[in-house]
C-alpha cells in the first residue's frame, strides 16, 4: 500500500520548515512505507531508524531562549514578582533558587515547567486543587513566566481554576499574534518547551546525583531493544537490558531524539486510524480481506487448542510431581539410612552454597575490572568518558566526588588510590 499522498506532502513540507536536508524526509517516508507494510525483520526496522537519525542534521538556526523572569498568585508556592533582567538587559546564565523547607522550591519548578510546557491542560480536578494554597479560599490561582526568545518578549500564564478544577492558559507571543487564550508558542519556540527538554534548565539541585543511577531516568519513556526505540513499561533500556541513565536522557533530550519517538507513536495512531476509515475498494480486496480473516480465524482455533493441551500437561505433571514428593517423604521416614544419607546430602549441599557463595564473591571481585573482560568495555568507558566532559556535572557536585573520593582507599572502578594516583586526582579535579 502506497504512502499517503498529502501524508508525505506534510512530512517533506515540516522537513523543511524545520531547516534539515531532503534526505531526511526521504528516509521517514521510506520508513513510513516499510511501517504500512509490516514486512520489515526488527533489525531492519533498527536500521531505517538508524538511518533516519544520521540524516538529521543538529547544525541550524540557533534560537536564544531566556527565562527573563515568572510571578505568581494564589499558589500554594508564595506570592512574589521574579525579574530576572540585570541592568545590562542580560539575563543570567544560571537562577538558583533556594529557600527554606516547606516554602515552596518544588511546587515553583513544578509551576515553571507546567506553564512552559503546556501539560497543565491534562491535570485532573484532584491534581489542579493540590495547588491552592492551605487557608485561602480564593477561585484562581496564576503563573507567568516571562521568556525572551531571540531578545523579544514571550510569556506564557497558568490559570487554575480552584473551583472548577481545571486549567487553562494565555499566551502572549512576540510579533503581531498577540494574546492568545491557549498554550500556544511559536513553532519554532515550541520544540524546545517539550518536557522532556525543559528537564535540562529547570531542575531539582539533586538532579545532579542521578545523572549517572541507572534506577533513576530523566523521562522514563522510551526502551531501546536490538538497536530501536521502543515503549515498554514506561522504563529505558539498553539493548543488553540495563537501565538508561539519567544522563542518556539528557543527551537525548539535549538532541531532541525523542522526536523521532513522537514522528512514530504518530503515525501509528494515524495509519491505526485511516484503515479503521477506510473499507474494501474493490471485489480483490475483499476476497483477500476474507481469506485473511479466515487465516487469522485457523490460526486461532490451532493456538487455542495447544494452550488447552499445554494446560493438561501441565496439570498431569504437577500431579506426577506431589505423587513423586508423598513417595520421596514417606521412604525418607522410614529408612534410617537412607534419612542419614539425606542428612549428609544436606550437608555437603550447604557446604556447596558456601563454596558457590564465595566463587560468585570472586566473580564479582573480578567483574570490578571491565576492561579485562572485553576491549569493547574500555571503548564505552572512553565515550562516556567525553560525553561526560562535555556535559559536566555541576561544580560543588564535582568538588564533593573527588574530595570523598581522596578520603577512600579504593576507586570506584576498584584500583588503589595511592598516594600518587590521589596527588593526582587531587591535581586534575578541577579539570575533570
């Protein structure tokens, strides 16, 4: 089945509204076309996605986006006025806020990134209520957040409705849009206020910390399994099965490649939707439509006439294996011997443990040093290592590692810290 006309018409058309070369919307549709058919093998389809990701091109326009400054009133945070412009008309290139336990911090990041992000329309009436302040019985309750894109003023307002239960918003655009009642940013702007890249400039201080712990994710969306992106139990995985750091989420989010998991979920629910619309076209297509049903139908009937097989046998071996145990106790009980035999087996098995125990220590010991299982270990360790350096973690969040770090008598990768490889950290701590 051919792609959809005016389908691949949008594509090509926001390909280059979006600045990035005609090889990229060549390689979506034939992408598209390959989804349509269903034939692809998982490893092409991993291929076409990789493809697709070579052809974007990350060099572009570049957008200047500023928080210039955000009020609020009515909130459970406090009523205040934030500007954020200096005298120079610059604003700065890091806000730290801090105040005291129970002030509100969180629920200002949590205003910050739902006004910026537009999410608020989703809330319940539950979630929208949680934000009125303890003792105040007033209806509304706002949040502005003023931005400067490219140097001209964009700000967006957050309006819950405490009695209604229900959010709404109003923009106000630079340009000659004006006041828009809604979430509605420039497209250009928009890209960027996408929740999973606000999490890279409006944070929480201890982000920092989980960068690296593969229990924590940044967005928690995405798994990736045999080289493509995949949903699944909202958890991020490696293809060999280990959880995706916080920091992985950031470099994506940081490129935008969760786009490209947006492009697919889209014309999923698309394609989902235009054959549920779309009927039979001729006699040919019925007739195949039929015989795929009747196929479908076949196939049924075979896989539920196994599973009604596996269940017998199942339940017939657990009766063998109760019958096989009854015998088992009741020669133990009356055998003296064969009971001090099994008292010994027992034993020489716990014995066993202990001694399996200890090799798994040994093991382990030796899994603390990666590089000499596999040169591709070392490989990874070093791309880390540079993405990490262009990253960076926050300065005191570094000073503090490396300061412990001089205080222990391991590394954590497991060698000893001499006094020269200290002398040595403690030299180039800065520079890391």
């Amino acid at each position: 089945m051919a792609l959809d006309s005016a389908l691949a018409a949008a594509l090509r058309e926001a390909v280059e509204e979006s600045g990035q070369p005609r090889a990229l919307s060549l390689r979506l549709e034939a992408w598209l076309q390959a989804m349509t058919e269903g034939d692809d093998a998982q490893e092409d389809q991993a291929q076409r996605y990789e493809d697709v990701r070579e052809a974007i091109q990350l060099e572009g326009r570049r957008v200047r986006i500023d928080i210039a400054g955000w009020s609020a009133s009515g909130l459970r945070c406090p009523d205040v006025v934030i500007d954020l412009i200096g005298p120079a008309s610059a604003t700065p290139k890091v806000t730290l806020l801090q105040m005291p336990n129970g002030t509100g911090k969180t629920t200002t990041l949590e205003m910050l990134i739902a006004t910026l992000s537009g999410a608020a329309t989703s809330w319940d009436e539950k979630l929208v209520r949680s934000y009125r302040r303890k003792g105040d019985d007033g209806e509304l309750g706002t949040f502005v957040v003023s931005l400067l894109v490219d140097g001209r003023p964009l700000s967006i307002e957050l309006i819950l409705d405490f009695e209604m239960g229900s959010a709404r918003y109003r923009t106000t655009n630079p340009g000659s849009r004006g006041v828009e009642d809604s979430w509605s940013p420039t497209p250009l702007v928009r890209r960027f206020l996408a929740k999973e890249f606000l999490g890279l400039f409006v944070f929480n201080g201890e982000f920092a910390a989980r960068l690296l712990d593969e229990r924590q994710t940044a967005n928690g969306k995405r798994q990736t399994a045999n080289g493509k992106r995949q949903t699944a139990n909202g958890k991020r995985q490696t293809a060999n099965g280990k959880r995706q750091t916080a920091a992985d989420d950031a470099i994506d989010a940081l490129c935008q490649l969760y786009l490209l998991d947006e492009v697919e979920d889209f014309v999923e629910q698309e394609w989902s939707r235009r054959t549920r619309q779309a009927g039979a076209k001729s006699d040919g297509a019925l007739a195949r439509l039929r015989t795929k049903l009747a196929d479908m139908t076949t196939r049924r009937a075979i896989i539920v006439q196994g599973r009604a097989k596996a269940e017998g046998q199942v339940r017939d071996t657990a009766a063998e294996i109760a019958d096989l145990s009854a015998k088992i106790e009741e020669r133990l009980a009356t055998g003296r011997s064969t009971r001090e035999q099994f008292n010994e087996a027992k034993i020489e098995m716990a014995r066993a443990e202990g001694a399996l125990a200890v090799a798994a220590g040994y093991a382990m010991q030796a899994l603390r040093q990666p590089l000499a299982l596999h040169p591709s270990f070392a490989k990874s360790l070093i791309a880390l290592k540079d993405n990490l350096d262009n990253l960076r973690l926050p300065e005191n969040t570094s000073a503090q590692f490396f300061n412990e770090l001089l205080e222990e008598d391991e590394c954590i990768c497991g060698r000893e810290m001499t006094v020269g490889a200290k002398n040595l950290t403690r030299n180039q701590a800065i520079a890391w």
